[in-house]
C-alpha cells in the first residue's frame, strides 16, 4: 500500500482563494480592509522567513500588513507598551507577536497584553480557554489547519483513536482539545504523549491519527505504527544538504518514506501543515476585522 499525500500546498491556495472572495465582498459592502500588523523582536532569520511568508498571503488576499521590528534588547515594559498602542488603534484588526522570542522576555505575559479581540494567533489565554469549552474563539492557526485538511479529504476524526506527539502550548496542546471535544471536527479518543512519556510507541502503534509536533527529526518510524493510519507531520526541521543552494533542506519529525508505505494519508514536509498555517491566519484576520468571534454590542 502507498498512502495518499494531504496536498497541504493546494489546499491553501484554495482557502486562500475563498477568503481573497470574502475580503473583496468585506471591502464592496464599504468597509475598510482588514489590518495585520506583526512585530518582529530581533532578526531571528527564521522568523523572518515566517513573516515573509505570511506577508506574501496578506498580500494574496487582499489584507493589509506591516511588520514592526523592534531590537532584540528590548525590555517587556517597552514591547508591552508597543502592543497597547495597537490595541488601541482601531486601524488594526490582528495582533501578531512572532515567537519564540527572545530568552528575556516571557511570551505568556506579551501574548497575555494583546488584547484577546485581536489575538488572531489564538495564543492568549480568553482564546485557548474558549477553545477548551467549545466557545466561539481565534483558533491556534497550525489545529485549525489541519482541521481543514481532514475536512478537504473526508478523513473521518469521529470515534477515531487520535495521538498528539508534543503537547506544545501552540500546536499538540490545542490539537488534543480540538480532537476530543464533541464538535463538528472533534469527537476522538485523544492522547497526548510527550517528553515524559515512558513508551510511545505502545500510543503511536494504536493510533488512527498521528500527529506530531515534537521537532525531532526521525522521531516517528514506520515500526511504531500501524497500517493505514493517517500521519500529520507538524515538524519543521532544517538538517544539512549539500546539494541544496541554502545548504539545508526541511524535513518533518516522521521517517516519511517508509511511512508512506504504511499509511493511508500522509502530509509532507515541505508543503503539507506549514501553508495551511498560514492561510487559517488569513482566515482569522479577516474574523477579527468583520468582529465575528467578539461582536461589539
Ligand atoms: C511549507 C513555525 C516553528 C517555530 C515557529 C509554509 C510555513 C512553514 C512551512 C510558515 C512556523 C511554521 C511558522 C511551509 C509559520 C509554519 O511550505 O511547508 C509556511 O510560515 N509557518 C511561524 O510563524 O513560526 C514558527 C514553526
């Protein structure tokens, strides 16, 4: 058996494609264009390629954007004031704080100072709450894609045995909750596994989903799971390629040939998770903007 690849690239350009529709009506019923402002603490080149990315989409679907870029010294007091004033600014409709940032500075305090309403990454703690029971809210960008991806290819998640590898704050912690809640979406039987777990393979080898969000290069192998199980691979991780102009290449956290062989869907790295990331923060801007998780009155 050889699994079938979750198209992750072509299924963002088409969510793309649908929110560019939504944002021009938003625009011909006369209301501004919705606004994204992202701050940018230091020059991690990573985080610059993040954001280049995510400009990219802004400008695909017709959002505008601008990127502050504040020094790497920069204390909390300072970059919490910056925030405020886009909080306060009603020409910004999302707020987004490129993490990680830098060891100086606690990401829970700065996610914590956006004001939830503008949160379109889903990280401050009135969106993850809401998430948890089942609210309306700003969904974490990377679950809601994936979401969007089982959706695209009918891959069912209702009474499924789902495992989440890597139970970070961003991505396993708030795929788990997504999962297992009784939405449309969710209705799995979820596990969490990380890095305390004893054994994960006794999980990974009952999973019919598996996803994996642990930055570990070759951490899932095909003998760690079962056949025809559906592998979502969140990794992104750059290891050293000569024949590549960059010198590296990107690949995930799974053995993804020899997966490939063993499961029924599988997402690849590059092209799979990471552009659906993106486009669900399109999507999330645009709801901030119409106000559609917080109406005003
Ligand atoms: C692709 C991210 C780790 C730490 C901080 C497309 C992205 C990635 C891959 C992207 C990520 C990962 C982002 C691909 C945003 C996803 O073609 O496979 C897009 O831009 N992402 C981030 O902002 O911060 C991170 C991963």
């Amino acid at each position: 058996m050889s699994a079938q690849i979750i198209d992750g690239k072509m299924v963002a350009e088409r969510t793309r494609n649908q929110i560019r529709e939504d944002v021009d009506s938003w625009v011909e019923e006369g209301n501004r264009r919705p606004f994204l402002q992202v701050i940018q603490v230091g020059t991690d080149p990573a985080s610059s390629t993040y954001i280049g990315a995510k400009t990219r989409a802004c400008n695909d679907v017709g959002i505008e954007t601008g990127t502050a870029h504040l020094p790497d010294t920069i204390s909390a007091k300072e970059l919490k004031k910056q925030i405020r004033k886009f909080n306060e600014d009603d020409n910004v409709d999302g707020i987004l704080v490129q993490l990680p940032l830098p060891n100086h500075l606690s990401s829970h305090d700065v996610i914590e100072s956006i004001d939830h309403r503008k949160d379109v990454d889903g990280f401050h703690p009135m969106n993850v709450g809401r998430l948890a029971v089942d609210q309306p809210t700003f969904r974490s960008c990377t679950p809601a894609g994936i979401l969007e991806l089982f959706k695209h290819y009918s891959i069912p998640t209702k009474s499924q045995h789902a495992v989440v590898v890597g139970a970070s704050n961003i991505v396993g912690s708030p795929m788990a909750i997504t999962l297992s809640r009784e939405n449309s979406t969710g209705k799995a039987t979820t596990t969490i596994c990380h890095k305390y777990t004893k054994d994960i393979t006794r999980h990974t080898i009952d999973a019919d989903i598996i996803i994996v969000a642990a930055g570990q290069p070759g951490l899932i192998k095909a003998e760690m799971v079962k056949e025809g199980v559906v592998v979502i691979d969140v990794g992104i991780n750059r290891v050293a390629d000569e024949t590549s102009k960059k010198g590296y290449k990107l690949v995930g956290d799974c053995d993804f040939e020899a997966l490939k062989k063993k499961a029924s869907w599988i997402t690849p790295v590059p092209g799979g998770v990471g552009p659906m990331t993106v486009a669900m923060l399109m999507k999330n801007t645009l709801l901030a903007a119409k106000k559609s998780i917080y109406p005003e009155d």
